[in-house]
C-alpha cells in the first residue's frame, strides 16, 4: 500500500481536529486523504458536540474525499463482508476497513480491533 494515502477513521479525525501533531505530520505530505461517510456520522452524532465543532468538521470533510457507501459499489461491498466476516469486524469498522483498501490507503485509527485485521 502506499505511504502517502490514507483513510482516517473517526478516532483519527478527532485527534487531528484537537491538533494532535502526529496525525498532522503523517498527513502532510499524503497525496489523497479520504474518510468513510461511516465516520461523517459517527462524529456528528457525538452528543454535546458545539456548532464550532461542526464548522471544523465541515471545513475539513472539504478538504478530503468522503467515500460513501453505495449499493452499485460491489467490490466495496464485497470487501466489507469479507472483513466482517473473516475479522468478526463490527459492521462500521468493517465499512472503514474495507474503504482502506479498497483505495490503496493506509488506515489511521487508534482502534485496537484494526489490530488483528489485515487492513
């Protein structure tokens, strides 16, 4: 996989967001930043999240590809039940799993269940 292509799942997100400095060095030089729509809600739906939260939120779902997941999108599919199935992966980990792969990129989480998966 290339070292210059990454999906942030919503954990990563978050620590860039809060200006986690690592995060941001890894991304500096990344020739394609791309998140799941999976992690759009997942983030969204914190509770007590504040409207300067959205805002930066918002500016940076424009400045990366949000990947969503489609019924006439099989390869993707197809992965995220392999994962799910191989890996006991919950159903949006799964989801964000497979959207790695499916586009060459590299996986930013802190989520130890990425762990034990081949992503």
């Amino acid at each position: 996989m290339s070292g210059k292509r990454y999906v942030l799942d919503t954990n990563a997100i978050i620590a860039l967001l809060q200006g986690n400095l690592a995060v941001a060095r890894l991304l500096q030089r990344a020739e394609w930043i791309g998140v799941s729509v999976i992690s759009q809600i997942e983030f969204l739906a914190f509770s007590g999240l504040g409207e300067d939260d959205k805002a930066l939120l918002q500016q940076f779902l424009e400045r990366v590809e949000v990947i969503n997941l489609t019924s006439d999108n099989t390869d993707l599919i197809d992965q995220v039940i392999a994962l799910r199935q191989q890996n006991r992966l919950k159903l949006p980990d799964a989801i964000i799993g497979a959207i790695a792969l499916n586009n060459s990129a590299s996986l930013i989480t802190a989520d130890q269940v990425f762990a034990k998966s081949p992503i």
